[in-house]
C-alpha cells in the first residue's frame, strides 16, 4: 500500500508540477504587474479593515482561517525534510515560491469572491464554484470537488494529527491513542459548532501560535548572531550551485523548495479559496489581497523561522535522494522533521525544546485540522446542494474525526504519501482551472484600482463590468438598488 501510494505522489510531483507551479505563479506576478509586492501596504491595511458583518465572516476571521489552514506542520516538519533532501538552498526556492505564490493566491482568492453562493447566513465558494460558474464545466467542477472532498476529509487530516501524537509522545511520553482521543473530542467541539466558531477559535488562536514561534526564533538567532552571515551566504550559495559541498544538488534544491513551498502555503493549490469565500466584503479583490498576505506570513515568515532555527544550529543532516549515505551527518539517526526543531531549541534553551516544538505542533496542526474540515464540508455542500444535507455533514464529520485517530497512530510516511499526492492532484486541478479565468480575475483586479484611484472605496458590480455567474452579487445589488428606491420613495 505505501509503495503504491508514494508511486501514484511521485507521478502527480513531477518535474512537471514543479515547473508548472512556478510557471503559473510568474505568469500571474507579470500579468497584475506583481500585485503582491506593489499592494503590500494595501493588504495590511486591508487586513485591519474593521467591519460587523451581518452575513459571512470578517476580513481577518478569514484570513486566520486561511492562515489556519496554511501554517501547519508543513512549517515545521516540511522545512526540515526540504532541507534534509534539498540541502540549504531549497530555502530560497522555498522564497521565491512564496512570492510568486502571492500573485497566485490572489488570483484564485479573487475568483473565489466573485463566484461565492449564500447558505443561510455564511458565504460558500472555492474551485469548484467558480470552475462551474465561471468555466462553465460542470462536470470539472464535480470531479474537483469529489477530489477536494476526499482528500481534506480523508487523506491529509492523517498527517496532522500523527505530527501532534508523535510530539506528545516523544516530549511527554503519552500514548497516541490517549493523543488521538483527546484531539477527536476538542476537534469535534469546534467543527460542530459550524462556520462561526471555526472562525471564532481562529482568529483568535493563530496569531498567537505565529508570534509565539517567532519570538523563539528571534531568541536563537541573538545566541547565535555572529553564524547569520554565513548560514544566510550557505542558503544563497547552495541555491544557485555555487556551494563547494551542495553544488550538485541544484536540481533537487529547486525541486523540494517549490513542493514543500506547495504544501506549506498552498498557494495555487485552491485551499485558500474556501475561507476566501466566505468574508464579507464589498469588491473581491480586497480578499484576494488579504490573501496574498497570508502566504507571506506563513513561509516568509515562519517557514523562515524553522529554517533559520535548524541550520543556525546544525542540526541538520542531508541526504540526497537516490543516496544511501548523508553528505551531512550532524544529527545522525534523527529522522527529519519536528525532533530537528526540537533539538535546535534544545541546543540553546535546554530542557525546554522538546516541550515548546510539542506545544507549537499542537497549535499549527489543530487549526489547520479545523480548517481542513471547513473546506471539505463546503465541497460537500456544492456536491449536495439539492439534497438534505444533514445526514451528509454528519457522515463527514464522523469520518473526518475517525481519519484523525487513525492518524494518530498510523504510520507516517504513509501518511505522508497520501497527503503529497492530494495536495499535488488538486495543485494540477486548481492552476488549470484559475489560468483559463485569468481574464476574469484581470478585469475585477482592474475595476479595483480603477475605483481606488477615483479615490472611492471599491464595490463590485459584475453587471457594469459583464461578469457572467456572479448571482450573489447581482441579487446584492438588486437588493440595495430596491432598498434605495423604497427608502426615497
């Protein structure tokens, strides 16, 4: 089964996918004059934007919900296994990845404003509501949200859930299954209580896990001043080949910097667009924005931070793939991911390693649980529109919350090849589909500036801009139009 699945992972992560991802998100960065860089004042601006929302979820609730989503262990045991077979240098592609990806995350937060539907009172969109409403092909759409349902219900919750268990285990000696238990009961709480508290826990959840884990950094990165230069010059160096020991591995740097980029910030792989869909904002682009912003936050930021942790201590060994033994060995014998990280912390806070690592694991993996199950109940919802969708829900949470303690004592690499090939599959699906609506994300990026330079705040209107399938925002408009008319009169 494991050789199975890590066949089928290696075929959806080809070369082919590699060069697709960064393709797509040069292409996007030139075609909006690199949105993410010249609207960065705009996104934090927008990010703080406040506002009561009677329907959906503020701005920030989704963007911690995205980010929820975005950084989880891929941060932590991700980084260490993109160095372990990338060497240093696939850090850097882990950056420019993330830079491109905001151009891409834009594009497909965008498209998910656009095309959103009303479920009572929140906001449901993603890829496959804009893939039928904007491409037309329902079919696609279908076919999308089967894959999205199956693997944020069934195949990726597995690896969160095991990276919590094995924390606790190695740190404090608790069984996992006693680990996965009390993660299907807390978890459980959460997403029965629906769209409003998922986003409640978020918001106020992820900041703090993100800024906790940069202040440590920061602490081991003063203990270690002086080795900056040279371990900043080794990721720079080991990139482009010039690294006297890393010099061949050029090809493999790139390779696993843009795939644990992918699965770390998942910008163009659709997972944002689920959470983009459901703020409530007056023109798309706005989220889209916000959304470019969380891609930094979570790989600029603190993919950064795992990085710098675990190559300004050493602790780190490499491997090239197809080689059985390690060009570097200093911690031999300690399989790549968290127990890096925790040995980094340990090296220059001893005693309190093991514990922190658990303890940010916990966080990272718990809200991206959350937020997992959001994105699968929305492409559920899309697949059972016109059916009662009561006895579905229920269903997918029991087999949501199943996956989790499965996942808590399973083995990991299997795991692991589920999740790669999941996020691979949807990263072919969703580039796809938003390359062929980039005239549409075009035309509503251009509305948007177009009105901020008019000095206005921008509101959507598809009618004026002939947006075909926007039905939530014609109705809107509609609505306001015959509320105006009525208060006149």
């Amino acid at each position: 089964m494991e050789e199975l699945v890590n066949n089928a992972s290696g075929m959806v992560w080809s070369l082919g996918l590699v060069v697709f991802a960064l393709g797509a998100g040069l292409f996007f960065s030139i075609m909006t004059r690199f949105v993410q860089i010249r609207y960065f004042k705009e996104m934090i601006k927008l990010l703080l934007e406040k506002g009561n929302p009677e329907s959906g979820v503020s701005s920030f609730q989704a963007f911690a919900m995205s980010l929820a989503s975005r950084v989880g262990i891929g941060n932590i045991a991700g980084v260490a296994t993109a160095i372990a077979f990338g060497g240093p240098g696939a850090v850097f592609w882990m950056w420019v990845m993330a830079i491109l990806g905001g151009a891409s995350a834009f594009i497909e937060s965008t498209l998910a404003q656009v095309y959103k539907v009303r479920d009572g009172d929140q906001y449901r969109g993603g890829t496959p509501f804009f893939i039928e409403k904007g491409l037309n092909i329902k079919w696609f759409a279908v076919f999308v949200a089967i894959v999205v349902t199956i693997c944020y219900g069934v195949f990726v919750p597995g690896i969160q859930a095991n990276t919590i268990a094995v924390g606790f285990e190695n740190t404090l000696g608790l069984n996992k299954s006693i680990t996965g238990i009390i993660l299907v009961a807390l978890i459980g709480v959460i997403i029965f209580g629906g769209v409003k508290r998922i986003a409640s826990v978020a918001e106020k959840v992820v900041p703090f896990m993100a800024l906790g884990y940069v202040i440590i950094t920061f602490v081991l990165l003063i203990a270690n001043a002086i080795e900056i230069p040279s371990m900043l010059w080794l990721i720079i160096s080991s990139a482009f080949g010039t690294n006297e020991m890393f010099g061949g591995m050029i090809g493999a740097a790139i390779a696993w910097g843009v795939k644990r980029a992918v699965f770390s910030n998942v910008a163009g792989v659709g997972e944002g667009t689920y959470s983009s869909a459901a703020a409530d904002v007056s023109h798309p682009a706005k989220q889209g924005l916000v959304q470019g912003f969380s891609v930094y936050i979570d790989t600029i930021v603190v993919c950064t931070a795992t990085a710098l942790m675990i190559l300004i201590t050493g602790m780190y060994s490499i491997t090239p793939e197809g080689q059985q033994q390690p060009i570097v060995d200093n911690i031999p014998g300690v399989e790549a991911g968290p127990m890096w990280t925790q040995a980094a912390v340990e090296s220059v806070i001893p005693g309190f390693g093991g514990f922190f690592v658990a303890v940010a694991i916990f966080f990272f993996a718990f809200t991206t649980l959350m937020a997992y199950y959001y994105i699968s109940e929305t492409t559920l919802f899309y697949l059972g529109r016109n059916r009662n969708l009561k006895g579905l829900r229920t269903g997918l949470m029991i087999l949501f919350l199943g996956m989790i303690y499965f996942g808590s004592v399973e083995n990991a690499s299997l795991l692991w090849g589920l999740g790669d090939f999941g996020f691979g599959l949807m990263c072919w699906l969703n580039l796809i589909a938003i390359l062929f609506l980039t005239k549409t994300a075009l035309k509503v990026f251009k509305d948007y500036e177009t009105q901020k330079k008019a000095g206005l705040d921008p509101v959507f209107d598809p009618i004026k801009l002939g947006i075909k399938g926007a039905d939530f925002w014609e109705e809107k408009i509609k609505n306001e139009a015959a509320k105006n008319k009525k208060n006149v009169g």
